[in-house]
C-alpha cells in the first residue's frame, strides 16, 4: 500500500476572492501518529506525550478524534507562527496562533472529517481533514506552521489529553489579511 499526504493552503480575500493557493506534499508525521497506530494494531498499551509535554498511557480504550468544533484551539487542525523544522519528537507547534479576534489571533471553525473515498477503478482511496480559519483581528497574520492534533479521552470519560501527530513547516510564510479566510485541507490518499 501506497500513503501519501497532501496540504492545500488557500487563502479567501474579504470579497470572496481567492487571492492564494498552493498544495504542497506534508512529510511531516511525528512520533505520536506510530505510537498511536501501534496501540490500535498491537492492543498494548504505551505511553504518548500531549501537547503540554505531558507523557500518559494510551490504550485501545481511548476515545480518538480530531473532528474539533467550531472555536476549539486544543486540538483539530492548528496553525502556527513558528519557524522551527519540524521534528520527529515535536509535541506541539512551535508558536500556535490562538482562536478569537484580538491582535495575532484567528476564528477557528470546525475541524471536518470525510468518509472514505474509495475508487476500485483505479485501486485508491482518500479521506480529506478540513478548516476555515478567520482573521477578524484587525491586522494581516502571517502563517508558517500547520498541524494536526489529535484528543484522547480516557475511557472513564475523566481525563483527556490532545497530541499532536502531524507538524509541516511550510515552504514560505502566508500573510493572511484582515478580512480574510484561510482554509487548510490534509488530503491523505492511499493506493494499492
């Protein structure tokens, strides 16, 4: 099987005009992403590291999404002003841009969640993660950092901690108007 990533990046002006646009092949899974697949694959236990640097115990019991709602920064798809490389141990991104309207923030909505796409034509299948951030700051802000992060909920329903899985670093920084949206798509397609 063949799994490839891809990030769309398009940036929406305050008359509904698209004024930026790029796709871009995302190589960046961090080492949370295969601990993940490895309790879902083995049964075992192991410990993850959310994005306060805490290390926990994740187990098939654990509730896994990334399907966030609308003004829930913690987890879903984030964006970030950092420009650090990313790294395989990254936990978090390296400088988040927060949700709300003051200066260096964002409106996030909500993070989506396709069903698969299969197509047996051709042997492929994709599913697409998506969010509309909006600048009502006041001022342009400069995106250079996107990422997806996943929540854990316990299976007592008592603790929940969110884990980042994947970190790009992008080519170049976007500036985002005031006024505008920017929609980030993750495009994980597989084929065999």
């Amino acid at each position: 099987m063949n799994v490839k990533v891809y990030l769309k990046i398009k940036v929406i002006d305050r008359n509904g005009k698209c004024i930026y646009y790029r796709r871009y092949r995302s190589r960046s899974f961090v080492a949370n992403f295969l601990r993940v697949i490895y309790t879902n694959l083995s049964g075992v236990s192991i410990n993850n590291v959310d994005t306060n640097g805490n290390s926990y115990s994740i187990s098939t019991n654990d509730s896994i999404a990334i399907n966030a709602i609308a003004n829930a920064e913690f987890f879903g798809i984030q964006i970030g002003s950092g420009t650090k490389s990313p790294s395989i141990i990254d936990n978090s991104l390296s400088q988040i841009i927060t949700n709300g309207t003051n200066v260096g923030q964002m409106q996030y909505g909500a993070t989506s969640v396709t069903s698969p796409v299969i197509n047996t034509s051709n042997n492929t299948g994709y599913i697409q993660i998506t969010r509309t951030f909006t600048n009502n700051s006041g001022s342009s802000i400069t995106v250079s950092e996107v990422g997806i992060v996943a929540y854990a909920e316990g299976y007592d329903g008592q603790s929940n901690h969110p884990y980042l899985i994947i970190h790009d670093l992008l080519p170049s920084p976007i500036t985002v108007p005031n006024g505008s949206s920017l929609t980030i798509v993750y495009d994980v397609q597989v084929a065999t």
